[in-house]
C-alpha cells in the first residue's frame, strides 16, 4: 500500500484558533446524514444471502450503511485532528438523541380515524424501537466513534503520519469492536439466546471490518484531497483526548 505524502508535510494549527475550513461544515453534514439514515432504515430491515462454505448469513441492513460513518470518522481524524472530530461525534450523538425523541412522540400520537390500523402499524413499525434498543444504540455508537478516533489519532503520531492503512483499518477493528460487544448484548440478550447474540454479532463486526478495509483506497483519495485543499494535516500530539472536553 502506497505511503500518502503532501507537498507540505506537516502544516500544524492549533485547535484553538479561529481557522475555517472549506469542507469541514459539510463532512459533519454528510456523518449525521449515515447515522440518521442507518438507523432509521437499517434497523428495520432483516437481510439473508447464501454464502459459499457458509450457508445462509443473516445480518440487518444497517450494517451495509453505518460502516460509513468510521470512513468519515478516520477521514476527519486524520485530516482535522481528534478534537474536531470529537465535536462531530457529539453533533451525531445529539441527532441521534433527537431523532429518538420525535419518534418516541410520533408514535406515542393518538391515531386519527382516517388512518386505517395497517396504515398506523406500519408508522409503528418504522419509528417504533423499545428504549432498551434504542439506549444500547446510542452508548455503542458513542463509544465506538470515540474508540475510533482516539486510536486513529494516537496510530498517526507513532507512525509519524505513515501508512495510513494501518490506522484507518486498526482504528476501525478496535472502534466497531466496542460498538458490538456494547449494542448486541446491551440490546438483544434475553430476547435472543445467547448463541445469536454472539454469532449476529460476530459476523456483523466482520463485515463492518471488512467493509472498512475495502474502503481504504476511497479513504487514501478523500484525504489526499482534503490535505491539498485544507492545507492540513493535523497531528494530536498535545491533544486533551477527554470526549467531554468540548472546546475547540
């Protein structure tokens, strides 16, 4: 895998400046739009495909979506440092805490008598989750994003800026690890037996790792171009890794 290097390598800005970025604005536009949309649509809709010397794999189709956010979550680390995305983690966590709110009262409205019951079920069905899901969906997804980035960060220091491969795909082992082991039990144990649990959620972090590694040429290209354009590449050596320490 080819090293990426800028023409000026590396260009340092305090987080605490007063600095814009061009893209900035929009990747954090683009993250809350793959979480909101996994969530909303993934959850609900239960997949299966025949694979060879495997048989039948059963997985939710979020899984095929919320892998994106790590892409955006690796390409904002290594581009603008932890701290900036550290603030997206957060503006992500807050959609998601809204998101569950308007649902919550969607469903919780009385039904008009236009609405016909298989009209009103299938409100239901789309916006209805149990708050233990949806609970065991928001500390996993905080958790694994802030994993994510840490590890990413901390990687980038220590291999001096190089092999960016090795930190987008190991950040994301150890960040959907913590996503999973946190969602799947938390959610579905006692629901499902025990050996679902760990097999749904075995196979899903493999796909989400896999995922990851296929996406690590896109990953190279959106962070060449970013650098170039940004002027940036930002390097966490004096950074506070605090998720609750918000300043910019």
């Amino acid at each position: 895998m080819p090293h990426l290097h800028t023409r000026n390598r590396p260009r340092l800005y305090p987080v605490s400046g007063s600095r814009t970025y061009k893209y900035y604005d929009l990747i954090l536009a683009a993250f809350v739009a793959v979480i909101l949309s996994s969530n909303l649509i993934g959850v609900h809709k239960v997949s299966s495909v025949n694979l060879p010397l495997i048989g039948e794999y059963i997985f939710g189709a979020g899984v095929l979506f919320f892998p994106i956010s790590y892409l955006f979550g690796d390409i904002l680390t290594e581009v603008y440092g932890y701290a900036r995305s550290r603030r997206v983690i957060w503006a992500g966590f807050g959609a998601m805490i809204f998101a569950s709110l308007m649902a919550f009262v969607v469903t919780s409205l009385p039904q008009s008598h236009t609405m016909s019951p298989e009209q009103a079920n299938a409100v239901n069905l789309i916006f209805g989750q149990t708050p233990r899901i949806v609970a065991a969906s928001l500390i996993a997804f905080w958790a694994g994003e802030f994993v994510n980035s840490f590890v990413l960060a901390k990687m980038k220091v220590w291999t001096s800026g190089k092999l960016l491969w090795s930190r987008t795909i190991g950040s994301t082992v150890f960040g959907e690890m913590a996503d999973s082991v946190i969602f799947y039990p938390f959610a579905f144990l006692g629901v499902w037996s025990n050996e679902q649990v760990v097999s749904v959620m075995i196979g899903n972090y493999i796909i989400k790792v896999l995922w990851e590694t296929l996406a690590t040429p896109f990953t190279y290209i959106i962070v060449g171009m970013l650098k170039r354009a940004e002027n940036e590449d930002f390097y966490d050596r004096d950074t506070n890794f605090n998720p609750f320490h918000l300043a910019k």
